[in-house]
C-alpha cells in the first residue's frame, strides 16, 4: 500500500508515528484530522438540567474492548449514598455474549441503565444533557469520534489512558485519564466528580473549539489538488522527456 499509493491520510499524530516506525516514507504521510459533523455545534450553548445525580453517558459498541463492564463494577462498587445515573447507548452488537452479561450484571442496580440507541440526529442534543462522557478504552483507539462528539456540545470525557485516547483528552484540563482496567480507580473519579461539582465546571471550561467535518473537508480537496497538480506536472515531465 506504502509503494504504490500517491497519499497516505492518518486521521491522528499517533497512528501517523506508528506508520513511520513500521517503515512508510514520511513525504507519502499527511494528517487530516476527523471532525465533527455541524450540527453539534448548535448544542454547545443548551443549558444543562439540574440533576442531583451525577450523569454519566457511554457511547459505543458492545464489544469487550470499549470496557463497559469497567463502568459497571465501577458503579456497582459505589455505596448507595453516592448519587450517580449511568446511561449506556450501546450501538452495533460485535459480541452479543458481552451484551448479555452486562445485561445481567446490572439486574438490582438501579443506578444502572441501558438506552436505545440514538440518531446522528438525536445525539448532540442528548449529549449535552450529561455531565461527563465516559470511555473506558481498553486499547488502541485512532481518534475516538465520541471524544469529539463531547466536546463539541461542551461534555467533558473521563477516558483511559491509551494510545488515541489520551491524544484528545488533557488530564485534568478537559477530561480526565484513568488506567483502563482499573476499577477502583474509575469508581474513586466518579466519587470525586460527584462530590465536586466545581471540577465538572473547571473541566468544561478547558474544553478548545472543536475541528467539524467541514474543516476536514476543506483539508480534504486541498490534499487532492496537491496530488493532482503533482500528477499533472509529472505528466509534462515525461512529455517534454519523450519529445
């Protein structure tokens, strides 16, 4: 792929490092970062409900590697006194083993709960209905799209600390990063979190503008008009050679 492509786009600065350490030519590397798509924006400004509960959202797949079963021991190991609410949209069933078990594991916690899933339409209004986004990664993730999808409608992330990951959340800036199979460590932040509702402002607060989709469109034809006019140019090249 390396040899014969013109371009190769990475979407972040870590898999772009991890391309180059397996041996593709830099010069054939470029960045082009994914972006949100418009319409979150237009949710940035809805003002949140008072909640007595900490609320907490889990966007992804059932699929063992997103870790939602951290998040559930994590809560289950909390004393009742802890006021926390965690709604889990669980998209495409890679493991329906896993969905079950979860299923079964929050039977009699009502602290618990598990949502259908949601629209590309429905999701930026929901989402900044939360308090903190939570995504207990437990490997390599690109660029979660979910992270950007937080902080466009101004959600801070509780991620863990892995490649991908901890590229667009800055600890205790935006977000903060935990050990992703750590679950006493993910039960102390909500602890904290619930207890200290000025953290959640700081947090939201040092939340930056996010890249949209049409930034990465933009970036998009620019890099097609580079390799186009490198083409053409090659072209004349080889005319002028044969003439």
């Amino acid at each position: 792929m390396a040899k014969f492509a013109d371009r190769i786009v990475t979407l972040s600065d870590r898999l772009y490092e991890t391309l180059l350490l397996n041996g593709v030519p830099q010069q054939k590397l470029i960045i082009c970062k994914t972006g949100v798509p418009d319409i979150f924006l237009s949710s940035q400004n809805i003002k949140k409900t008072a909640h007595q509960a900490l609320q907490v959202v889990f966007l992804g797949r059932w699929n063992r590697n997103k870790g939602i079963h951290i998040l559930v021991e994590a809560i289950k190991s909390l004393p009742n006194n802890i006021s926390i609410e965690l709604t889990i949209y669980g998209s495409a069933v890679d493991d329906e083993k896993y969905r079950q078990q979860i299923i079964q594991s929050i039977k009699g916690e009502p602290r618990i709960r598990i949502a259908e899933t949601l629209t590309r339409e429905e999701l930026p209004k929901v989402l900044a209905t939360y308090d903190i986004l939570a995504l207990p990664a437990q490997w390599f993730d690109v660029r979660p799209m979910s992270i950007l999808e937080a902080h466009a409608v101004k959600l801070p992330v509780l991620g863990s600390d892995v490649g991908g990951v901890n590229e667009l959340i800055k600890h205790n800036v935006d977000g903060l990063l935990l050990p992703p199979t750590d679950v006493k460590a993910w039960a102390e932040a909500f602890v904290q979190l619930s207890k200290e509702p000025n953290l959640l402002s700081k947090l939201r607060q040092g939340i930056q503008p996010i890249r949209t989709m049409s930034m990465e469109a933009i970036d998009t034809v620019n890099l097609y008009k580079i390799v186009l006019e490198e083409k053409l140019a090659q072209k004349k090249l080889s005319l002028a050679v044969k003439l």
